[in-house]
C-alpha cells in the first residue's frame, strides 16, 4: 500500500521540527558532568578492603576521588565542616533500652562532647538546648532526661548536637501526655488488680486530658503482661500495673524473660489488698494463739485452701507455717470461687484469702476470722487483729499494686506520673472505691517502692525455697 503525497508531506515536515528541536536543544546543553555526581558505595569510607595487590585502596575505586568527583567528596567529608545538618543515626532498640551489662560503664544521657548550640552543666551531666525547629515545630529551651541506667558510650551521638534538640521536644516533660497512655494490666478483666486500676485510670485521664487505656495482658502467672510491658518504648506512653506475683515470679520462674528490678522503673505504690486467715465456725479457736495451739499436736492433719501453688495466699500460709512452727496439708484451688464454698461448707478447715470476697461470709458468719496478714488492721474488719500484733511482729503478707514504667522512660515523666498518681489515689471517690473492695491506699516515693520491690522479692524467694513450692 502507498503513502499519499499529501500524508507523506505532514510526515516530512514534523521530523524537519524535531530534528531542529532536537538540534537547539543539543547546542545550549553544558558538557557532562556539569554538577556532582554522586557515586552509592555499599561500604564506609576508608573501608575498601585493605589486603588489594595495588595498595591500601583498589585503583577503580579512585573514580571517587578525582576530577569533578573529588570535589564532591571533599565537601561531604570535609572535618572541618561536618556536620553542617542534621545527622540521623538509626537505631533498632527503643530509646533507652541499650544493654545495660555494657563493660564501658554507667554513663548518663547528654554526657557526650560539648557541641555548638547546647549548654552542659558539668555538674549535673545535663544537657540543656536552645530553642530550635523540629518537624516543623519551634522548641523550647528543653532540659534532656537524666537516666541511672547504664549505656553505652557510643550511643550519645544520637543525644547530641541536633538530634539532642528533637530527643528533648520528644520528651518534654511539660507537654506529657500529648496522646493516649496505655496500662498493660496482667489479669482478667473484672479480677482485683483490674477494678483497681479502672477506677484510678479513669481520674488520671480527667487530670491529664488524655485516657488511660486498659491492656489485659493475663496468662502463665502473670508472667505474659509483664514481658509485653518490659518490651515497649520507654516514653511514658506505656505503664505496667505490677503486683505481689511479680516478686514471686523470679523464684518460680527461673527462665524468664523479664528482670523486675532491670527492666522497670518504678513510678509509685497504689494499694495493699490484705489477707485474712478464716475457719469453719466448727473449728475450737478464735484466735491466732488458740490456732497455733489446736495445730501444735496435729501435724499434718489440717488442711488449708489457697488459690493456687505459688500464689501469694499459698506463700502467706508457709511463711506463717515456717514462722509458728506448725504444719498444715495445702489444698490449691484455680480461685478463691472454688475455695470459699468450701470452706463455708466444711470440706475446707483453714483457708488465707483476699479480705474482699470473704467480707459477706465474715459478716454473715459463716465463716470466723481469726487475723489479717498486713502489719495493720483492715478497714474493712478493724475488729480483727494482725498475725504481727498475735506473737509474730515480722510476720507481714500482703497482696499490693503498683505503677512501674520500662526502663529508660525519662525521669520527669517518672516524677510528674508519680505527683499526679498520688493526688488520684488520696481522692475520696477513690479511697471510698478502695474500701469497697478491701483495698487500703499506699503511696510511696519511685526510690521507696524500689526498695520495697527488692525487699518483696528477697522475702519471697526465702519462702519458695523454704516450701519448695513450684509454679502449677
């Protein structure tokens, strides 16, 4: 088929512009290269491998360092200059979590090398920031959290210079909490420590103007919540409610994942659930002195309930055992539903439980309380006295709760958290909340709940070890 002469004259005339398009275009283009021109090399520079027959650096690499190429390489690692922006270093570990077994030593956030634009208090090994922008947002002058955790030295270039400036607005105490907190619970809805923490999560969000989220975390022991809280961010956006089984757990549990006194920093004390150690009203005593006497001449022939081997009414009965010189058969029950019933019925002659359950079965006699297992009486039962207060004064056994955070969360977080815990828990809605279910407040000081924290756990591995109780 042939072209007609009309169609083959448009094709004539279009390639004629081009080409002389293509033409203009080539005569105004500037030689090549006519800027840098950056060459990618998956390796650091001075790392070319140094065992090369032709010198300490292979010659094709050589490229980068010569003509137009040097030039550029000389701006981009020129010392004198660097750095002349931010530089950003990443790293695969939450801010704070760097191991803290490092050999180089302890060394506190901020204490690298003075840097342009930051102030250091030698003193306080703090490092504050003059104002800046960020994403977009003008700073503050912002003091850079402290930590007693130990890190390593070469991670405070990610705390200096200008990624110290954007750590600072990250973590600036005064905008806390700027999103949602979560609490990582390590029980079932509807359990004890989760009605606690119900109650004080919902004030918390009123005073801070941000909610406080329930994260019920329950399973192996109360195990599982806690190696899910030990493994977040620490930025105070995530806390852990952490309990009595918490302390018990590195004696049951040899393989865990999770240290308590390593991997959080505790925020404040908020309950003491007590203890009270009841009887079949059948039973011939209504004291702790009458109790030790009946059980004296019958070894092994009364039986006590708990909620379970390892759980801390079972250990409240063996310390209580270990320290009267008597001994009961342990009954494990998967909870105090299925204890109590038998212990009103009579199948059950000595049962320690939670004070809460056992209120309406005190107060219609069904069941005889003989003493609380705290260091003080109960709210709830002030008639009744203490163990400690019936012959065993360092007698003390007690279900408590706790706010703790992940280790590395900033420590004026930790302090505006543990201010504005204590003003929640001293209010009368919660404390009449508390009393409802035979919790007393307690509130303490970061450093005070860590020593109360280490004492727990020594006491309680005294115990395990006396007992030779295992985890079910």
């Amino acid at each position: 088929m042939h072209t007609q002469p009309a169609t083959r004259n448009r094709f004539e005339r279009a390639g004629l512009m081009i080409s002389a398009l293509l033409g203009a275009a080539l005569a105004h283009a500037q030689p090549y290269p006519s800027k840098p021109v950056r060459i990618i090399v998956a390796q650091a520079p001075g790392g070319l491998h140094a065992s090369s027959k032709q010198g300490s650096r292979l010659r094709d690499a050589h490229v980068r360092e010569s003509g137009a190429d040097a030039r550029m390489y000389a701006v981009a690692y020129a010392p004198e200059t660097y750095p002349s922006k931010p530089v950003r270093i990443i790293v695969a570990q939450a801010p704070g979590g760097l191991h803290a077994s490092s050999k180089q030593g302890p060394a506190q956030r901020g204490a690298g090398f003075p840097l342009a634009g930051c102030d250091h208090e030698a003193g306080h090994r703090r490092v504050t920031t003059g104002p800046t922008r960020v994403c977009g947002v003008r700073s503050q002058r912002v003091p850079l959290p402290p930590s007693d955790a130990l890190r390593l030295r070469d991670a405070h270039v990610r705390e200096s210079g200008a990624d110290a400036r954007m750590y600072a607005v990250a973590y600036a105490p005064e905008t806390y909490p700027s999103k949602p907190v979560r609490i990582i619970v390590a029980q079932a809805p509807g359990g004890a420590s989760d009605l606690l923490i119900r109650v004080v999560a919902q004030k918390l969000a009123e005073n801070l103007g941000q909610q406080f989220v329930i994260d019920n975390r329950p399973g192996a022991g109360a195990n599982i919540g806690a190696e899910i809280a030990a493994k977040t961010v620490p930025d105070g956006y995530s806390l852990f409610m952490v309990s009595a089984p918490h302390a018990i757990a590195p004696s049951l549990y040899p393989r865990l994942s999770y240290n308590l006194m390593r991997d959080f920093t505790p925020i404040t004390l908020i309950g003491v659930e007590q203890l009270c150690v009841v009887v079949h009203p059948s039973m011939p005593v209504k004291s702790v002195r009458e109790f030790v006497a009946f059980l004296k001449p019958r070894p092994g022939q009364v039986a006590y309930g708990s909620t379970g081997s390892g759980a801390v009414n079972h250990l409240a009965a063996e310390l209580f055992k270990s320290m009267a010189g008597v001994d009961m058969i342990h009954v494990p029950y998967k909870g105090s539903a299925y204890a109590i019933p038998d212990a009103i019925n009579g199948r059950l002659q000595v049962l320690f439980a939670n004070v809460s359950p056992l209120l309406p079965h005190i107060r219609s006699g069904r069941l005889r309380p003989l003493a609380v297992t705290s260091t003080r009486r109960s709210s709830a039962l002030p008639d009744i006295p203490t163990i400690a207060a019936s012959g065993y004064p360092k007698y003390e056994a007690t279900n408590w709760y706790g706010l703790v955070a992940p280790t590395g969360t900033p420590e004026e977080i930790i302090r505006k958290l543990n201010a504005v815990v204590i003003q929640t828990v001293n209010l009368n809605s919660v404390q009449e909340h508390y009393a409802n279910h035979g919790v007393e407040p307690v509130t303490s000081t970061p450093e005070e709940m860590r020593a109360f924290l280490r004492t727990e756990t020594d006491k309680w591995a005294n115990v395990v070890r006396i007992s030779g109780a295992r985890a079910e």
